[in-house]
C-alpha cells in the first residue's frame, strides 16, 4: 500500500517553462488536495477537489491549474513558472468528514513526500 | 490574517521531559484540530486530533488539550525523547468546509539527550 505518491521529486525549471506535477492515491479517497510549503509560512492550499471531475480554488491558486480526470490522480500545473513558484509541493487525500464517531470522522489528509521546485 | 497561529517558532527540551506546544486559533467554525509532524525532506504525518466536542485527548505519550473558550489548543509529549525532533504543525477545519485544513505556521521541537 503506497498511500500517497508524487512525481517528481525533484524539478528544477527556468522562468516561463511549464511542468506538470502529479499525485495519485491508493486509498479510495474522494478529497485530495494541493499545498505549497514557504519557509516560515506553513502549509498554504493551492487547490483542492472533492471528487473526480471536480476542483476548486484554495488560498494561493494564482499560477496553477489542476485537473482531477480519475478519482486516484489529481495534476497540478504551472503554465508558465515564475521564481515566486520555487516551493516544496505537498499533495494530500482523505475522505470527507461524516458524524462524530463514524468509521470515517477523523478526518485525516495523508501526504506525500513533497515535490521540491527550482525556478530559475 | 492568521486563523491558527503558532507564536513559538522554536522548542528546546531535555529527554524525558514535557515538551508542550501551543497553537491558537480565531475562527470560531472551526470544530476540528490535529496535530503534524514532518521530518526534513519528508511529507506531514497525522499525530494525534480533537474534535470541538472533547477537552482532552490521548494517545499514548502524546496528548491534546482543547480550551474552546479561549481558542486555545496544546500538545503534550510526555516524555519527549530525541526521535520527537521534528516541525509540528497544529491544523484546524470547519464542518462543511469541503475538509479543508488551515495549518499554523509549526513549531522546530528539538529534544537534547
């Protein structure tokens, strides 16, 4: 059982160039999101979805665009990258909230492993 | 503006004493906080959580306290030990927010053998 898993791990673009980062989970879950990590900032949602064929905006989705064609995967894009970009890239997934004491109440987003983007 | 917030960037404390780290928050929808930890080069893993509905709760060495009134939650990890080293990240969510978390900023605990 993978959990969560991001490709790449490691990017390195220059400004202008676009890439394409992909997650993709083996845990059924209908919610996945997209985060980026700034030092000092904390974790800062780019996009989410809740289920296949849907996304929406989060706090910081200027400059990404996400598709969510299969349930498993969820793409996050960069047209055109900007050094402003530069950031460690977290995708997580879970399943929605139900009642307090349900099988699936807590919760709980799993991450990956982070994608670490240069932009030169 | 900072809905959760985490004020101390940094915690040093010896094994095998209490670490305690503290995390407020000023939405009041909120109803739903946990804690991360994240290693270096490593993605956020789920420690420990609280709904609004409990004060308290524990596993293992690790505890969360919830004081609703004063927006206020605190991790206690008792007793630390070296391998507890990490960022720790208090998030909260609100019911009907499409499970979206809000993280604080993190905490650097390192624990001294």
């Amino acid at each position: 059982n993978a959990g969560v898993t991001q490709t790449p791990k490691f990017r390195v673009l220059k400004t202008g160039q676009s890439m394409t980062l992909l997650c993709a989970q083996d845990m059924n879950h209908e919610y996945m999101y997209w985060y980026r990590q700034d030092p000092g900032m904390g974790l800062r949602l780019i996009h989410y979805s809740v289920g296949e064929g849907t996304t929406a905006k989060g706090e910081v989705p200027d400059g990404y665009n996400v598709s969510r064609l299969k349930k498993q995967n969820f793409l996050l894009g960069l047209e055109s990258a900007a050094p402003s970009q530069t950031s460690v890239y977290f995708c997580a997934s879970s399943y929605p909230r139900m009642y307090e004491g349900g099988p699936r109440a807590k919760n709980i987003q799993y991450f990956g492993a982070g994608t670490r983007l240069s932009v030169l | 503006d900072q809905q959760v917030k985490q004020n101390s960037p940094s915690l040093s404390v010896q094994e095998g004493r209490i670490s305690i780290l503290n995390c407020d928050y000023t939405n009041s929808m909120f109803d739903y906080f946990l804690w991360y930890k994240k290693y270096p080069a490593e993605g956020p893993t789920f420690l420990i959580s609280i709904s609004s509905i409990k004060d308290k709760n524990e596993d293992g060495r690790f505890t969360v306290f919830l004081n609703k009134s004063a927006k206020h939650l605190s991790l206690h990890i008792v007793p630390s030990q070296p391998g507890d080293s990490a960022v720790y990240f208090c998030a909260a969510s609100a019911q009907g927010g499409s499970e979206k978390l809000v993280f604080g900023k993190g905490t650097k605990l390192t624990v001294n053998p």
